[in-house]
C-alpha cells in the first residue's frame, strides 16, 4: 500500500508538474492574445478617429461645395444680368448714335440753309430805303433759313451735350 501511496504521488506530482506546465503555456498565448487584444483595440480605435476625422472633412467638403454651387449661381445670375443690361446699354448706344447722326445732318442742312440765306443780295429800293428787302429768289431760302435757324437753336437747346463736343 505504501507503494501505492509513492506511485499515486509520484503519479500525482507528474499530473501536477504537467498541469504546472500546462498552465504556464495556457497563461503564456492569455498574455499574447491580450497582447493582440490590445494592438487591435488600438488598430480599431485608430480606425474610428481616422473614419470620424473623413467623415468630418467629408462634411466640411460638402459644405464648400454647396458654397460653391451658390455662389456660381449667383455669379451666372450676376452675369445675366450684366449682359442684359449691357444690351440695354449697347442700344441706348446705338439709339444716341443714330439721333447725333441725324441731329448733325439736320444741322448741316440748317447750317448750308442759313449759309445760302447770307449769300443772297438784299435790295434797297429808292423810294423805300428804310426797309430792306429781299429778291424775290431769295425769299424762299430766307424762309427755310429762318426755319431752320429755328430749328437749330431748338436742337442746341435740347441736346446741349452734342452740341459741347
């Protein structure tokens, strides 16, 4: 029975010494999945402040971007409004011209009127040399003179800046 009793504690300090062993391995791979553990928490945590981060630029980027469309449509709107009223502007333009043009035509004309008006002779008869009077050829130049005279004085009253060019 004694050797029993050696052989079942001999049996016994072997199962002790191999669960011994076992137990050192088994805590050995706890601390490196631990370890592992630890470097994937990291890996995660790292991951989810590098998604948050993106996730907030992504806002920020979308949020300029809807700046920028804005602000190219009211760039477009500015610009048709600008070439509206450039066209405005542009007609305006053309519509002075033509009134100049047509104002200095009726001014050549007036003044070629009043130019002929001066070139014709004036008669003195004898019996009435208070009175001056015009040849008969000259009457009708005279009045067209004088109404072009008219004329002109309205047109240098109504459009002085032509006329100060």
């Amino acid at each position: 029975m004694k050797l029993r009793c050696v052989t079942n504690y001999l049996h016994y300090i072997a199962l002790q010494s191999s669960a011994d062993k076992l137990n050192k391995q088994l805590e050995a791979q706890l601390s490196d999945v631990n370890s592992k553990l630890d470097v994937t928490q990291r890996e995660l945590n790292d991951t989810m402040a590098q998604k948050n981060h993106a996730q907030g630029e992504m806002s920020d980027l979308s949020r300029q971007l809807e700046e920028a469309e804005n602000e190219v449509g009211q760039l477009t709107r500015a610009k048709q409004a600008m070439t509206k009223k450039m066209d405005e502007f542009k007609s305006t333009a053309d519509s002075e011209a033509q009134a100049k043009s047509k104002l200095s035509s009726e001014l050549r004309n007036a003044q070629e009127d009043l130019d002929k008006l001066r070139s014709c002779p004036v008669i003195f008869p004898m019996e009435d040399i208070g009175r001056a009077k015009l040849s008969p050829k000259c009457i009708s130049s005279r009045e067209n003179a004088e109404s072009a005279h008219l004329m002109l004085t309205n047109l240098i009253f109504k459009h002085p800046a032509i006329f100060n060019q």
